[in-house]
C-alpha cells in the first residue's frame, strides 16, 4: 500500500494503480526492420487514440546487439483497457520481429 502522497503523485504523474503500464521490446536481426516496426507500433497506438503523453519512445536498446539482435523499447502508459487491445493485436500481426510486453515492470532498461 502506497502512503497519502505518493498515491497522489502516482496520479499526477500516471503510473500505477492509476494507469498501466506496458514496456514493449521489438527485436529483430536486421536494425531498421526493429526500428520499422516500433515506428509503426507508436504510430498505431497514437492513431488508435493514445496521447503522446501516454507513450514513451521508441528507444534503442543501450547494447546495440544482443545475441544476434537488436531491439528497441517502448513504454505505454495506457489509460484504459482499449489501448492495451491495440498493443495485443499488434502483436499477435508482428512478422519478422520478435516482440516481448510486460505489463507493470518492475524495471526499465533502456528508456
């Protein structure tokens, strides 16, 4: 449980309980297909109503390769359930990259 003011600032700011949150990683062999991809994604979610306020990103990854890989980083801040509709339909559409959602991290790397 959250003291008095924080659960306020929590509000203000818009972060959980209040609002939840979804880091997006888009990883692909090929660079600009991973940075394609995460354009794309922002570019749908902010269509399909989102605010630029909700959404953080896209970002590199601070390692520029991991395993063969290159990723970028997306963090939304979604207000209702419908924008995390969006986020799930996208993934469930999403060829030649790899995608990972984690609802309500408990860490960010890299944004």
């Amino acid at each position: 449980y959250y003291p008095a003011l924080e659960l306020k600032s929590r509000r203000l700011l818009g972060y959980p309980p209040f609002v939840q949150l979804a880091q997006v990683i888009i990883s692909a062999k090929d660079p600009h297909k991973a940075q394609q991809q995460a354009l794309e994604l922002t570019a749908q979610m902010l269509a399909s109503g989102a605010e630029p306020s909700e959404l953080l990103g896209p970002a590199p990854s601070p390692i520029a390769r991991l395993k063969g890989l290159y990723s970028y980083h997306l963090l939304l801040r979604a207000k209702d359930e419908a924008r995390l509709e969006v986020l799930l339909g996208w993934l469930e559409r999403s060829r030649g990259v790899r995608m990972r959602v984690d609802l309500n991290p408990r860490q960010f790397v890299g944004l």
